[in-house]
C-alpha cells in the first residue's frame, strides 16, 4: 500500500455522503474502495507512503499490522515532540508500534526483484519517498507522491513555497527523471487531475 488517502474514514457518516476537510474531499472510505477490489487493510503485508503531509497519511492507522518501510528523517519528524506543518499524528500515530523497515536516505527493492521499489526523493519533506512499480502488461510506472504536484513542474522547474528543502528538491528532481528516462517509466502525478482521470477506478485495476 503506498499513500492512504486525504480523508479518514471514521469521518464518514455512513449515509453515503462525501466529506469535505480543508481543500480535501472524497466520495468514499477507502476501506470499502479496497475490498471491493478484493483487498482489506488487515491483509497488506507492506506500507509506504510518500510523506508525512496529511492528505498522504489519512488512513495510515488501517495498516498497523503491515511493515512500515519509511526513512529514518520522515519517522523522526512524524514522532518529534511537537511536529510542525502540515502534519496530523493521529492520522499515523499506531504505527509508532508497527513494524518498521527503517531506511537511511536509500531505495528499497520490496521483494528483491524489481517489481516494487521503494525510491529515497528527499527534499519535499526530509525523508520523502517515491514508489516504482514494473507492471506485467502497464510496463513501468513511478507513483510520485509530492515530488511533483502538476506535470507543468517538470518544465518549469518551480517547486511549492512549502518545500523542506527546495534545492534538493531539484536535485531529486534531477536525478528521478535521469531515472525515468533509463527506465522508459510513465511518471504518475498524484496531484493531477488529469492524470487520474483517465485511470480506472476500484475495484478497476491497472495490470
């Protein structure tokens, strides 16, 4: 599981209603949006998310039995004494007793063959991550967490007023599309629209 949506679920009311928080807004829980694709939180062997930022981290207390891969400046932040930004610990805070693959700015190959490859992209926040993944028919394709938040980025060059660190950023940046480019990679924006629009929904699936 990579990223766990903007919204709890104990904030839906089971009347069937969307909920709206801030700027985030969604039409379903994402436990339903799971099993229906034939999935449940309780059977997720891995969890990554791509920061700590709390339109990512939502439902991250749903996988506490999984193993949590995270790097070691994220986690530090996410259980400081009094973290900072935009940052909602109740959101994550069992997996301060989850099991944890802890990493030290590095990729992780989740299961040593290729096919999911947890990716260190620090500078959004101090432990940002990206996530690999080589489709059997798709090809390969790299989930950007907030690396990017519209593809325009990718030309421009800006990045986001609220970055941890904004020249790291761009040498993240530089170094993932180096990446991409060896890889023949589709790069997934999760911030885009339009990109997400012409995905399938759950229980759709892309292979």
């Amino acid at each position: 599981m990579f990223d766990t949506g903007g919204v709890p679920d104990d904030r839906f009311a089971g009347d069937g209603q969307p909920v709206t928080e801030g700027v985030m807004s969604a039409g379903m829980p994402l436990r339903p949006q799971m099993e229906a694709a034939g999935y449940a939180p309780e059977t997720i062997d891995y969890l990554a998310m791509s920061h700590y930022h709390s339109d990512h981290t939502s439902n991250a207390n749903l996988f506490a039995g999984a193993t949590w891969i995270v790097q070691q400046a994220e986690r530090d932040v996410m259980f400081a004494d009094d973290p900072q930004g935009i940052i909602q610990p109740d959101t994550y805070g069992v997996l301060r007793e989850a099991r944890t693959h802890l990493l030290q700015d590095e990729d992780l190959d989740v299961f040593g063959d290729g096919t999911v490859v947890v990716k260190s992209a620090p500078g959004h926040t101090p432990g940002h991550q990206v996530l690999f993944v080589r489709l059997a028919d798709r090809g390969p394709v790299l989930l950007a967490g907030d690396l990017y938040h519209y593809p325009e980025e990718r030309s421009t060059g800006r990045v986001p007023t609220f970055e941890f660190d904004a020249e790291r950023s761009r040498a993240t940046r530089e170094r993932i599309e180096a990446f991409l480019a060896a890889e023949g990679a589709e790069l997934w924006i999760e911030h885009d629209t339009a990109t997400h629009a012409a995905l399938p929904m759950a229980p759709g699936f892309v292979d």
